[in-house]
C-alpha cells in the first residue's frame, strides 16, 4: 500500500479528461520524462515525472478560461492505466472536482497548481492515515486486483467503506474552508504533520504533552476523529465547529458563561450548523446546534443540573441587561428529590438587542 503510487494524482491524465490547463504537448518534451534511469524505483520515478509537469504547467501553462462545469459522460474503467486516486476522482467525483475546478479559474496558474497539491496530498492522507486506511489494507490482503477490490468497497451505497466516498466528496466541497481553518499556509509537511495518526476517537487533558494545535486541525477535518473527549482545556484558543454540531458536556460549571463558552467552539460562523442553515433556510432538529447535558438518574448529579439550567436560565434572560452583578447559585439540596416535569425547559426564543442595531453605521 505504501510502495505504490496508487494513492497519487496523475496529473496529466487528470488534466487530459478535465481541461483545465493548456499546454504544448509537444513543448512539454515527454521524452525527458522516459529517460529516467531504470535504478529509480517506480514510486520515485512517478513523483519526479510528477514535479516535472507540474513545473512546466507552472512556467507555461495557461488555465483553460473556457473550462466548463457540464459532465462529461463517464465509462467507468476508461482511464485504468493510472493511479486509483486519478481514477477516483474522474469516475466517482467528476461533478464535485468539476465544481472545485470552476472556483479557481479566475486565479494564477502558479495558485491553481498549488491548491491541486495540497488537495492531492489531504486525499493521499486519508487513505493512507485515515478513513480510507482499513479498506485499503482488505483490499491488499485480497488475491485479486487491488484497485478493483478497493473500489468495491467504497462506491456504492451498501458498500461497507460508503462514507469514505462522502467524506471525499467533502473535502472537495469544502475545500476553501478547511483549508483556511488547517493548512492556510499551504505546506505539504503541516498537511502531512496533521493527518498522521488518525483515529476515530481521540482524547486530551492538561496532562498531555500533544500538540492541541494538531488535535484541533484534526478534529476540523470531516472524517476522523469523529469524536473529541477534552477537559476545559479546549474551552478556548481553538475553534472545533466547521464539522461538529454536537457538544456534550459531561462535567459542569456553575458559571454560565464558562459554559457557553464551550458551547461557543462548536457555535461560530461558518460552522457545520451555520452552513446547513443557509443552505436549508429552515430552523430544525438536524440544522441547529445540538447541547447534551448527560446526567444518572435518581443521583445527585439530576440536583446539580436543574441548578445549571437555572442559572443558564437567568444568565439569557438578563443578558442584555446592563450594570446588574448577576449571582449564581452553586450550592444544592442533595435530599430534595426532583421529578422530570421539574427540569427547566430551555429558553428557545430569539435574543433581541436593546441597542438599536439596525441604525448603526458600518
């Protein structure tokens, strides 16, 4: 799995089914690229073929400004002489790679190749580090053909490894967005540094000596970690929200500040829930921000979360109030047995300023 170059992008097919560049074939001297000395192994020789297209794309190539979005029709198999990636994305991504392509033609050709680069290398990573690793690794144990076997796997909707496919799609979608949140420097080694490693649940405390800068990188990626068990100390500094909507806070704070205040990673702009919104323009279950207040029953700990909801209570109803020292209550009755229909129901109605924001000028 890691000898071959199934998981690079060719670059040139790539660019011969979509279009993107144009080129002088001829100019591009593809006889330089067959006088590579047969001591270098495959792997090798690909990635210096690679760079060379890449360079002379950069010195003289010219985006294709008449690029267009339609979809070519697809014959699955057409294009099996090049890599499994280069395949993938021409026959199971054309519309999403369409899309991502279409974006970027008002940019430099030097920028354009730059963010192929660093969409290659977060693909390669997530099938040699991340979702894509454990099919990867059954369809190498396989007799048969290692690329047909993988694809088996992931393509349609019953396969076992169908989310790998969505979780592609994804990060082809969303490509601006996680790179501004992770990589905005666009450097393959911190690209490289981030998705090593993953795994489907991580966790962290003050007690670990990890990087929190590559655990949050990670955690804003669509696949994994899926989940993120943290104490407080991701209650600041890093933003967890471009794939996350659900928080669940299993030690509390009396304070509700402190506690919107780990809610507020997940609640930002651009966040997964602030995308569907505006994509939807419906306010439901699966749109809204979901907060998780896990508590045993007939213990103590049912006391201790009426009295947070209290004070989360009153903290939203005397937000906009101004010069009031609000105290919250941490002390509770440990005897007092509490039945379900006395838990405070969640204040759901809409905050209205008392500025007059509409009147401020920008």
């Amino acid at each position: 799995m890691y000898r071959e170059n199934w998981f690079d992008l060719n670059t040139i097919i790539l660019n011969n089914h979509f279009n993107f560049i144009d080129y002088d074939i001829e100019d591009l001297n593809l006889n330089f690229l067959a006088k590579i000395t047969p001591e270098i192994r495959k792997s090798q020789s690909f990635k210096k073929e690679n760079e060379t297209v890449y360079d002379y794309f950069s010195k003289k190539g010219i985006l294709n400004k008449s690029f267009t979005k339609k979809n070519n029709e697809i014959k699955i198999g057409e294009h099996k002489n090049t890599t499994f990636l280069t395949r993938f994305l021409i026959e199971h991504c054309n519309v999403e790679f369409r899309d991502w392509i279409n974006k970027r033609l008002n940019s430099q050709t030097e920028i354009f190749l730059l963010d192929l680069k660093v969409l290659s290398v977060i693909l390669k990573n997530i099938f040699r580090n991340g979702s894509g690793l454990l099919a990867g690794f059954l369809a190498d144990s396989q007799n048969e053909e290692f690329e047909e076997i993988l694809f088996k796997l992931i393509i349609t909707k019953e396969a076992p490894f169908h989310f790998v496919l969505e979780e592609i799609k994804t990060i082809i979608n969303e490509f601006d967005l996680i790179v501004s949140s992770n990589f905005d420097k666009k450097d393959e080694k911190r690209i490289e540094l981030v998705l090593r490693n993953l795994v489907p649940v991580i966790g962290t405390s003050g007690q670990d000596k990890r990087n929190r800068g590559i655990i949050a990188s990670q955690f804003r990626m669509p696949g994994m970690p899926y989940v993120l068990v943290t104490t407080d100390i991701f209650r600041e500094g890093e933003d967890l929200h471009t794939f996350c909507q659900n928080i669940y806070h299993y030690g509390i704070a009396w304070n509700p500040s402190d506690m919107e205040q780990r809610t507020g990673r997940i609640d930002r702009i651009n966040s997964l829930s602030y995308r569907k919104l505006n994509k939807s323009q419906e306010l439901d279950f699966q749109n809204k921000i979901q907060v998780f207040y896990p508590y045993l029953k007939h213990s103590v700990e049912v006391n201790q979360v009426v009295q947070l909801f209290l004070n989360l209570n009153k903290f939203i109803q005397t937000f906009n109030t101004i010069n009031v020292d609000n105290y919250y209550e941490s002390k509770i009755d440990v005897n007092k047995e509490i039945g379900s229909n006395e838990i405070p129901e969640p204040i759901k109605d809409r905050l209205h300023s008392i500025y007059d924001v509409k009147e401020f000028i920008t």
